[in-house]
C-alpha cells in the first residue's frame, strides 16, 4: 500500500474532524484513542505526534469550535451600520443562529451535545467557547457604557455574567426536546419561547435596556426545534 503524504494541517485538521464524529456519534467517554486513529487512518505514533492524550485532542476540538462559532459572528460584530446593541444582539443570537432554518441542525447537536456520556465534552466546549467570546463581548459592553447607551461599568465582569445566564437555556431545550420526541410539542414550544425571551429580558435588565431590546431567537424557531423533520 502506498503511504499518502499529507501536510501536518491537513492531517490535523482530519484528525479533528473525524473525532467530532466519533464524539458526537458514540459519547466522548464511550470513544478511544484506538477507535479514532482506526477511524482516521493514523499509527498510533502519529496520533501521539499531533495530541498528548484523548482529553488534550478533546480541548483542541473545543477551541475549533469556539473559533468557527466567533467566525460565524465576524460580518455581523464588524458591521459598522450596526450600533453597539444592533451587535449585542447579533452576538446573542449567535450571529443569527437562532433561526427557523438552523433549528434541525441546533436540534441534532443539542440531541448529542447533552447525552450523559457527553457531560466532559459539554462542559470542555463551554469552558473554551467563554474564553474565546468573553473579550469580545467585554469590548462591545465596553462601547455601549462609553456611548451612555448600556450599563456596564466593569465590561469584563458584566460580560461573564450574561455569558452564565445563557447556559440556562440548554437544559431547558434538552427537556423540550425530549418532550417532542414523545409526540408534545406544542406545550414544550411554548416553554421554550417564553424562556427565550426572558433570558433577553434578563439581559436587557442587567444592562438597563429596554425590555425587549435584546431578541436571542427568531419568531417561530422553538417550533422548528422541537418538530420533527
């Protein structure tokens, strides 16, 4: 057989991406080195070139997906027509995310992401994604307090705060989407919406808006969520 010689950011890059199917698909507790590099094609001698152990391949996978989620959220954060809460609310909406259209591929993750044997790799991919986010949003809070139109005289913490407010929501769509799986949507929807808008009336109130500045979903999305393709 002839051995395929691929540059080191290829092969990390397949190396990643092969163990987020295997995490996703199996549980990250349920996944071994063994099945990875099988999956992958490596030796065990290159996995151990690219990764010290399966928790340290584990926080890579969870920087890159800290990093693709602020990519997505790029165009809209340097939109210079929006103001500092036309930003805010792009950045709680996760660049728009919460829309009817990404509802079944929110609804697949979430569908993994809260599996019990998923909890490490839940709480790993929070721990980077609020690195990673944190001095973004501190720097947007930052504009809004220097412009008088928000409250947040220490940006950096107030920014931690919001960012626990919104671990809130998972548990709550994990529950709901429960429910629908056993033919209840209609009650699990309405939970739902209403816990979307409170977590953005929560928001507004932090910061001394508006209630009902900060919009984290799209009308009609909790439904699209919870019902089956």
């Amino acid at each position: 057989m002839i051995r395929v010689v691929k540059a080191p950011e290829v092969r990390l890059t397949e190396l990643l991406d092969c163990a987020q199917r295997l995490f996703f698909s199996r549980g990250y507790d349920n996944t071994t080195i063994n099945d990875i590099i099988t999956e992958a094609g490596l030796s065990k001698g290159a996995f151990y070139h690219y990764f010290a152990s399966k928790e340290a391949l584990l926080e890579a996978l969870a920087t890159r997906m800290a990093r693709d989620s602020v990519k997505e959220l790029e165009p809209l954060l340097e939109d210079l027509e929006l103001d500092a809460i036309g930003r805010l609310n792009a950045f709680f909406a996760g660049s728009r995310r919460l829309k009817v259209e990404m509802a079944p591929h929110i609804r697949n993750t979430f569908e993994v992401i809260f599996r019990p044997e998923n909890i490490v790799l839940f709480h790993r991919i929070d721990q980077a994604v609020t690195a990673v986010v944190t001095p973004i949003l501190a720097a947007l809070l930052a504009e809004g307090h220097e412009a008088g139109i928000l409250d947040a005289p220490d940006p950096q913490a107030v920014a931690e705060m919001l960012l626990q407010l919104r671990l809130i929501l998972g548990p709550v769509m994990h529950k709901a989407l429960l429910q629908a799986k056993d033919g209840n949507v209609d009650e699990p929807a309405r939970v739902l919406d209403e816990r979307l808008r409170l977590y953005g009336i929560a928001i507004d109130r932090v910061l001394k808006l508006p209630d009902g500045t900060i919009k984290v979903a799209e009308e009609g999305f909790a439904r699209a969520l919870l019902e089956p393709d």
